[in-house]
C-alpha cells in the first residue's frame, strides 16, 4: 500500500517539471495465473518469469495491454544490452525474443544500447568486476550492437511477418544523453532522490559487498543509470515496461522507485529466465561459453548444431522460449518425438527456427549444407559450397590456393599442401588408406586428379588426412 504522498514542483535540466511522491516499495511476487492475454501466453511458454509490480497499481499490468478494460494502445516496451563484446550471443536471445512478442501483439519495441553504461559495467550477477573497456572500444562494440539488433529484427520482419502489420522496432544508445551532460548537474538533479539504504539492499550489491573483491563505486551507480534510461524513455518515449534477465530484478526495481517518486506514474518490469550451460553457469562472453549471433564469431552451422545438440529434457523447454511456433504445434513434434526419438525431431526443428531468426534463410541453408558435408559425407554438399563455408566448417583447416598443373597427382596435392611428410612415410600413409579427397578414399599415390572427382565444380578440393586433419584446397587456372 502506498505511503501518503507529498508533492511539490522540481525543475531541472534533467528532469524537466515533475511532480515528486514518495512511495513504498512495492513487492516481488511471482506473476499469477490471472494474467490474461499476451502475458499469460509468454507466462505459460517459460518466457516471462516475474512481473513487478504485480499488484497495488492504478492501473496493473495485464490491464495495460487489454483493450478491453482501458488499456491504452499500443505500449512501448524497452530491454538493454550493453556492449561489453562487439556481438549479442545466445544468452541475449530470450530478451530480444520478449520483444518481438511484444512487437508481434501491435506494441513498439526500443532495443537501448548501453553504449555509456558499459563503461561502468553491470555488477548484476557477477561475483567480480568486469574488465575495464576503454571508450573507442565501447564506442566500436555500440556501432556492432546496433547493427546487429537491426539485421535481427529485419530477419524477423521478412521472415515472419507474413503482411501482417505489426509495431515498431527502434534501437537507440543511452549515450546519446549522456555524453554531452555535466557530472555536476546529473548528479544534483538525479542522484539526491536515490536512498543508500534502498540500493544497498539490491541482493546484487550485497554478494559483491560480501565478496573478497567488494564493489567499485563506478559499479554501484550503475542501477542509477539504468533506472534514469527507464525515465527517459518514459518520458520521451511513453514507455511503461522495461524487460530484462532475471539478474536485472533490483535494476528495473530502482527505475519503478524513481520514475514513481519524481510524477506519481506507473511502470513495470518483465523478467525472462537466463540460459545456463549443463554445469549452471551463465551464458555469456564472461563465462567463456558464449555462442555467438554474429556470424564471423560463431558459423551458422555451429549455432544449428548448438541448438541440435540439446538433450531430450531440454529441447520442449527451448522450442517454447527460443521459437515462435504456437504450443499445440510443439506438443505435436513432441507426441511424434515419443515414438521416432531416433529421428531428433524436436533438436531439428529447434536449430531451424533459430538459424532462421538469426542468420536468415541462407544462414539456415548454409547450416544444413554444413551438416550434411561433414556428418553424412555428402559430395552434392561440398559441390555447391562456397570458400568461407568451408572455413566456417573447417575452423582448424589449412587453406592453400594452388595451380593445376597438368598431371598433378594426389602425392603431389597432398606435398603441395603440406599434408603429409616428404618421403617413404607419406607415401604409406596414402597408400595405407590415411588419405581421402572429398570423402573419398584414395590409396593410389600416382593417381591424377580428375576434375569431378577429386576436384568438385566450386573448384574446391577437401583433403583428409586421418580422422581428424583436413586441408581444404582452392584449385587455380582450372
């Protein structure tokens, strides 16, 4: 229940004319069963986890997004990504996946890059300090963010639209108002309507406290920060809700307490659950476990055989969070998983939908040549791959460009690229079966390459020697 509110009139460079109430912190609850709509479908697919504050507003939040009790519309909704890496990954997918569901429903979205809070970095979650990021660096990283939100969203749009209309997608960078401003006069006009006791108490400040490396001070104010972006894009914006992991509960709780104190107004926070690896650890670049969405990090084949490789118990969970595929549908692949669970339906399906959302129709294209190339020995996939495909698939692999010389023998492409040792020895190898040419095994050392063969159309040959070293060679003046 609110404390009773005293108001008076506060004029600011920052803050503009507002009227200031104090308030009670409302609670944390779990949201319940009586959201209806858009939030209760998210609510049953696992993405929305806890909603704040969940009662004791004027107007609460399933109420927000029903037309049919008053709630205006459309809303505009806002999740955060700081460019600590010049690339979002896995771990970042559900939050934007939050948003598109929202966009989906007719409401504007805001992807906020956090090109000046990352110089502070985020201490939510994290049991030591980030390392420090210099300015052109967060600067670079920002230009990558943005780009990279951008080419999401307009993978989604093509891909899933289908005509229908649906809201905006904008994405903008917290830098835009901060860089120009004076310390001094933030400061005077933001910080003295913040309570020590209150952020002290945010669990994420008490375990890096209670920590043997304690906390920064340039940590500490960063849910001062976030919770002035959130009053900024409410009163620039009109945006009421913002979204974020589950780690980011005490900074949406510190941008309800400000932007309720300085115009009496609600707003809400959205969590989605964090993705954990099998031993519990976050996803992430700072964990090392990062699955990249830009696809010079991590291949569209290696982000379809992350999502492939999900075990049985997993994968119904994420084809509801990471897919926009309707329930009814995913209990139906799950029915047929029972009786065919050889065929790996569901992992299949999974690795499609997000290869699409991510790397678009020739990114999942791309993929499943790859896959086929490397576990199914597929000669018509290497045939109509290109160069960086088969870099991206062969990571570790060689790459040589060489002249075809007339008579050029398998000894010699195998010298030529240096596979195999000079004299007896490699000779043995071919002719003990350790070599094979676009899965092919060849055991004639004085064979001569034969285009359609050993070399395949893309004038590209693929050179195994062993199990597990591969040489990929590009064939000159064919």
């Amino acid at each position: 229940m609110a404390a009773p509110m005293l108001r008076c009139i506060y004029r600011s460079p920052w803050l503009g004319t507002q009227g200031l109430s104090g308030v009670l912190p409302l609670g944390l609850r779990e949201a319940h069963s009586a959201a209806q709509g858009l939030l209760a479908v998210q609510k049953a697919r696992g993405l929305f986890k806890e909603f704040f504050p969940e009662r004791g507003t004027k107007t609460e939040l399933p109420e927000l997004f029903d037309r049919g009790t008053g709630g205006k519309f459309p809303q505009t909704i806002y999740c955060g990504f700081d460019p600590t890496a010049d690339s979002l990954h896995v771990g970042h997918l559900l939050a934007l996946l939050g948003l598109f569901h929202f966009q989906r429903a007719g409401h504007n979205v805001i992807a906020l890059v956090g090109g000046a809070t990352a110089r502070l970095g985020d201490p939510s979650g994290r049991t030591k300090e980030r390392e420090a990021l210099d300015a052109e660096r967060v600067q670079s990283n920002a230009r990558a963010l943005s780009q990279g939100l951008k080419a999401l969203a307009a993978n989604h749009q093509q891909l899933f639209a289908n005509g229908r209309t649906w809201g905006s997608f904008t994405v903008l960078d917290n830098s835009a108002w901060y860089q120009k401003q004076d310390l001094v006069d933030f400061l005077a006009a933001v910080a003295g309507h913040f309570r020590m006791g209150t952020l002290l108490s945010r669990l994420s400040v008490q375990a890096r406290l209670k920590s043997s490396e304690g906390m920064s001070l340039a940590e500490f104010l960063y849910q001062v920060l976030q919770a002035y972006d959130f009053y900024y894009l409410f009163q620039h914006y009109g945006c009421r809700v913002q979204l974020g992991g589950s780690d980011q509960l005490g900074n949406i709780m510190s941008g309800y307490e400000f932007i309720h104190k300085l115009t009496g107004e609600d707003v809400f926070g959205i969590s989605v659950p964090l993705i954990t690896s099998t031993t519990g650890a976050k996803l992430g670049k700072s964990a090392g476990n990062a699955v990249w969405l830009n696809r010079d990090k991590t291949s569209p084949f290696e982000l379809y055989q992350f999502f492939l490789r999900q075990p049985d118990d997993l994968v119904e969970r994420y084809l509801k969070l990471f897919t926009f595929l309707p329930l009814p549908e995913i209990d139906h692949i799950m029915q047929l998983h029972v009786t065919e669970p050889e065929k790996r339906g569901p992992q299949k399906r999974l690795a499609a939908e997000v290869t699409k959302l991510v790397h678009g129709q020739e990114g999942l294209a791309s993929a499943k040549r790859c896959t086929q190339a490397l576990y199914h020995s597929s000669i018509d996939a290497l045939e109509v791959m290109s160069d960086q495909e088969l870099k991206e698939l062969f990571k570790e692999a060689s790459f040589s460009e060489l002249v075809l010389d007339p008579g050029t023998s398998v000894l010699d492409t195998c010298r030529k690229a240096n596979a195999i040792p000079d004299g007896p020895r490699g000779y043995r190898m071919i002719t003990e079966g350790g070599v094979s040419i676009n899965h092919r095994q060849v055991t004639n050392p004085e064979s001569v390459l034969v285009v359609g063969q050993h070399i395949l159309k893309n004038g590209l040959s693929l050179l195994k020697i062993g199990k597990r070293n591969f040489y990929i060679i590009k064939w000159l003046r064919l």
